[in-house]
C-alpha cells in the first residue's frame, strides 16, 4: 500500500523521467500523481481514495501534460468538485482520449459541466461515467452535446440510474450518430419504452457496433422491437441483454432476425427464461446465420428438448465458435444429442455445460463425441453429477483426442479411482493444457499421481 511518502517520491521522480510510459498504482492511497513528466501516457489510479482536492491537483496538470492518452480514476470520491476540474480541464487537453470515471460520487453539476466539455473537446474518445447518478435532464444534456461532438467513440452510462425518458433521448442522437461505437446501458430501467426508442435507433444508425442493455427489465415487447432494428442494422456486431425478461416469444422474434441480420457476431440472452420454445426457433436461425460467433445462454429453462433443438441446429452451422448453456438442467438426455451435434459440427471450439444435471451417462456420450471431433478445444462440465464412471469414459477419450485443451471437471463427484484412471491417459494425450479438478472427492494421496504427468499441463486439484 503506497501512502503520502511513497506517493511523494513518486511524484518527484516522474518529473526528471524521460522513459516510463504505463504507471499502475489501482488501490494505493495517493491524491496526486501528474504536472512535469513529459512521457506518461497511462496512469491508473482506480481505487485510491481521492476526493476533490487530488481531482483538482490531477486537472491542473492536465491543462499543460501533452502526452497523457489514459487516466483511470473509477471508484474514487472526486465528487462534483472534482469532476468541474476535470471537465474544464479537458476543454483545453489535446491529448487525453480515455477517461474512466465509473463510480466516482458524481452528482448533477459535475455531469452537468462534462456535458458541456464534449462541445469543445477534441480527442477524448472513451468516457467511463457508470455508476453515477445520471438520471433526468443530465442524460438529456450529453444527448444534447453528442449533436456537436464527433470525436467520442466508447461511452459508459451503465448503473446510473437511467430511464426511458433518458433513453429515447439517447436514441435521438443514436439515429444520426457516425462515430459512437461503443455504449453500455446496463444495469438501469429503461424498460420496452427505452427499448423501443433505441430500436428505432438502430434502423438507422451506421456507427454503434457495441450494445449493452443488460438488466433493463426488458421484456418480449422491447425484444421484439430490437429484433426489427437487427434486420435492417448494418453495423451492430455485440448486443447484451442479459438478465431482462424477454421470455420464448422475445428471444423467438430475436433468433427470427438472425437468420437476415449478417452482423451480429456475439448475443448475450443470459437469465431470459427463453425456454424450449425460443431454442426451437434458434435451432432454425444456426441453420442459415453465418454470422454469429458467440452465444451466451446461460440459465435459460432450455433443458433435454431444448438441447435437443440446438443440436439440431449445430449439425449445419458453420459459424458459432462459442456457446455458453450453463445452469439449464439439460441431464444427460440433453448431453447425449449435443454430442451427436459434436461428431458433425466443424466450427464450435468452446462448449460450457455446467449445472446441468449431466451424470456418469452424459459423460460417455459427450467422451464419444471427443473421439471423433477435431474442433473443440474447451469442454466446461463444471459442477455436475460425474462420478468415478464417468472419469473413466472421458479418460478413454483424453488417450485418442488431441485438440481439446481445457477440460473443467471441477465440483463433480469423481473420486481417487477416477483420479488415477485419468492420470494414466494423460500419459498419453498431447494437447490438454489445463485440467480442473478442484471440489472433487480426491484423497491427496491419491492425487499426487496427476500432478507429476507433465509439466506442460495445468492442474488444479483440491477442495
């Protein structure tokens, strides 16, 4: 921990050095950093307990510093004091392009004064403002400010405690924008109405590639009103909505669109309740999307007719690298067709199956599946109901596969008998990397076996 005299005597020697370029001091407790150096380009300082007066310290040298690019200052208490520095202070700054303010104790002033900093400022390119306060006319005033600032790129505004007012001005803007790629509104409560507005957005925007509007208590209406921006957006490459409500009929209308949509790389539904229903209709979307990459459907009720639908879908699609169905009690009914879809897909790399209720038989068909298959590199199957059986099985596999590098066994029910059978295949496999088994039933004895294997690979035993 850096306090006052370290604080000092870094302080004195950044204004004689002529080389350091990155300077981390997160969680220290010191105020002020930054007036003669002339090389610092990063400083972070998140987590430092500095209040106003050490804000106004770091917005004076920003008035002169001419090679500061970065400047992480989230969860301090710079307040509205210190958020009037900084915002004057980058009025006049040419160099500064990433600011990280999140959780920051700013109020309206504060916000209200960045606002109108954005008019005039011409490099700074991200902007980190989640959790703070930034509800009502504030919103409203960046909204306004965006018309005429063109540099911004990235811009956080997750955990301020937006609304729908506050998004459909955002979505204003958002219509005409041609540079903001970035925004994060998670964690607020813009509702469908908020929803709806940047939906429209969407139709016509040609910048955003980035959207997050995770846990905005969002339900079908609002998702089906994205799924109609999506078919005609052209440039929206993430879209996070996790932990809305959207259920099957939102997330139907949103699988819908991915069959047009030919953007769309990465789609976070996480805690949706989507159901059987919604999978049925995206086993038809992996038919002929070739597009997205990335799937997170995690704790989504899907369970073994669920599964069964997107194994369906997983035979012919040639693009999704990445699909996440933790936590959807998919047993090993469900295990057992997604690993017919493993012995015919050529694209998914990484598989996460933890908390479904998969057993020593879901391990046996999923450890065929990996004798055959040549693609997947992750298998997550974390937190199940795999015995010493089951080991046994995967273990067979581990002998004859030579791509899988990941295999999380963690929290399952395997024991020393387990333990060692998978030690002596490990004798024979040339491609695993990491193999997890923390949280099994293993004897230290026992385990020391698989810790001597070899040196290239990465164990993690315990309990």
């Amino acid at each position: 921990m850096i306090r006052d005299v370290g604080a000092v005597a870094l302080a004195e020697k950044l204004k004689t050095n002529s080389t350091l370029t990155t300077l981390d001091l997160t969680d220290n407790e010191i105020g002020d950093a930054l007036k003669t150096n002339s090389t610092l380009t990063h400083l972070g300082l998140n987590g430092n307990r500095i209040e106003g007066n050490g804000a106004l310290a770091l917005a004076d040298a920003l008035k002169t510093n001419s090679t500061l690019t970065t400047l992480a200052l989230a969860q301090n208490k710079i307040g509205d004091v210190g958020a009037l520095a900084l915002a004057e202070a980058i009025k006049s700054n040419s160099t500064l392009t990433t600011l990280e303010l999140s959780g920051t104790s700013i109020w309206y002033q504060g916000l209200l004064a960045f606002s109108e900093a954005f008019k005039t400022n011409s490099t700074l390119a991200a902007l980190d403002l989640g959790y703070n306060t930034i509800k009502d006319t504030i919103a409203i005033a960046f909204s306004e400010a965006r018309r005429t600032n063109s540099i911004l790129t990235t811009l956080g505004l997750q955990r301020s405690l937006l609304g729908e007012n506050e998004a459909q001005a955002l979505a204003e803007v958002i219509k005409t924008d041609s540079t903001l790629a970035a925004l994060d509104l998670g964690y607020n409560s813009i509702e469908d109405n908020g929803a709806l507005a940047i939906a429209e957005a969407l139709k016509s925007n040609s910048a955003l590639a980035n959207l997050s509007l995770a846990d905005n208590s969002i339900t079908y209406n609002g998702a089906l009103a994205l799924a109609e921006g999506l078919k005609t957006n052209s440039t929206l490459t993430t879209l996070d909505l996790q932990n809305n409500s959207i259920g099957d009929n939102g997330s139907q209308g949103l699988f819908e669109a991915l069959k047009t949509n030919s953007t769309l790389t990465t789609l976070d539904l996480w805690g949706n309740l989507i159901g059987s229903n919604g999978a049925l209709t995206l086993s038809e979307a992996l038919k002929t999307n070739s597009t997205l990459n990335t799937l997170y459907l995690q704790n989504n009720s899907i369970r073994a007719n669920g599964a069964l639908a997107i194994s369906d879908g997983l035979k012919t699609n040639s693009a999704l690298t990445t699909l996440d169905l933790w936590g959807n009690s998919i047993g090993d009914n469900g295990a057992l067709v997604l690993s017919e879809a493993l012995k015919i897909n050529s694209t998914l790399t990484t598989l996460d199956l933890p908390h479904n209720r998969i057993g020593d038989d879901g391990a046996l068909v999923l450890s065929e599946a990996l004798k055959t298959n040549s693609i997947l590199t992750v298998l997550n199957l974390w937190c199940n109901s795999i015995g010493d059986s089951g080991a046994l099985a995967l273990s067979g596999a581990l002998r004859t596969n030579s791509i899988l590098a990941t295999l999380d066994l963690g929290y399952n029910l395997i024991g020393d008998i387990g333990a060692l059978i998978m030690a002596e295949a490990l004798e024979m496999n040339i491609s695993l990397a990491t193999l997890n088994l923390v949280g099994n039933p293993i004897g230290y004895i026992e385990s020391r076996p698989l810790l001597h294997v070899s040196q290239d690979i990465r164990f993690i035993v315990g309990h």
